[in-house]
C-alpha cells in the first residue's frame, strides 16, 4: 500500500514528467528532469514508470491543480474579518450578553448541532469582537459543520486577538489537517 508520502513524490514525478510533455521545461533540460524524477521515485520507493497506472481508479488531478486549490485558500484566509483600526471595547452589559450568547452556542455544540452553535457564537462576537475565546469557538463549530475556510478565518481572527490562546492554533492546525486529507484524497 503507497503511504501518503508516496502518493505526494508520485504527484510531484508526474508534474516533472507533464511538463516536459507539455513543453514547459526546455527541451535541453529535459534530461535533468528525468534524472530528478527517477531519484525522487526511488528515493520513495515508488514505480516512475508505473505513475499513471498506480493512480487508477482515483479522482484525476494533478499536482498544480491542487497547488491552485492552496493558493487560492492562501488568498482567502489573507483576508481577515479583523480591523487593524481601533474600536471602542464592549460595555460590561454586552460583554455579559456575549457569554450568554457563548455558553449557548457550547451546549449547542454538545448537542451536535453546529450551524445554531455558529449563529449563537456569532451573536457573541456581534457584541464583544474583542474576545479570542468567541472566534476559536466558532471555528471550532465551522469545522464540525465541514466550513474549513470559515474556521480557518475565525481561527486566525482569533490569533490575532490573542497570540497567546493556544486554542485559536488548535482550531487552525484542525483546518490544515482537514485540508491536507482533501489533498491527499485528491
């Protein structure tokens, strides 16, 4: 069985292999490339010659399509919801409000039900943006919810706020790996 590894150098060999076909690489170093694609498929163990046939029976793409799919995330996630500009921080009352609000949304989440826990968490954060715990909760329910680049945006909106709450990584490092395991079906 090919690990995920393989399948990632085996990616890698048939962009090598494509453009050379497709002409992107120069003729003249062509033969450079072969080489570099017969080193990176032995040193993973893998067939060169057999790239397109191990591949049989999977979603088609290939390695710069999936390198599209990133960069694209990449530009979406550089967006923050945050405003660098100051604001007027949160009234106790609102600030008592938005726990409210966060206390619903986490026995929402308890009870699986994901899109009311982001509607109660995004009632808190409409009334105290200023708080990390609120932006790492919601991207925690858009993850369960399958909204990877919701809660990759909250997560960040989170470590903005607060560098220091380790949650807003974990909610983060949650969305890279869902990420990565669409990759690596792809």
């Amino acid at each position: 069985m090919i690990d995920n590894k393989q399948k990632l150098a085996s990616k890698i060999c048939q962009f090598l292999q494509q453009s050379i076909a497709d002409g992107t690489i120069k003729a003249d170093d062509a033969e450079g490339i072969e080489v570099a694609t017969q080193c990176i498929a032995e040193a993973f163990g893998i067939d060169a010659n057999k790239l397109e046939q191990d591949e049989q029976g999977s979603k088609p793409t290939n390695l710069l399509s999936i390198f599209n799919v990133f960069l694209a995330t990449q530009k979406k996630l550089g967006s923050d919801n945050i405003s660098s500009e100051p604001r007027s921080g949160p009234t106790d009352a609102q600030k008592m409000q938005a726990e409210e609000f966060k206390a619903a949304g986490n026995k929402l989440m308890a009870g699986k039900m994901f899109p009311q826990a982001i509607e109660k968490y995004t009632q808190a954060i409409a009334l105290d943006a200023t708080n990390a715990v609120y932006f790492a909760n919601r991207a925690a329910a858009h993850s369960q919810d399958g909204n990877h680049d919701d809660a990759a945006v909250d997560a960040r909106s989170s470590i903005k706020l607060d560098p220091s709450y380790s949650k807003g990584y974990s909610r983060l490092g949650l969305v890279l790996l869902a990420w990565l395991d669409f990759v690596i079906f792809l």
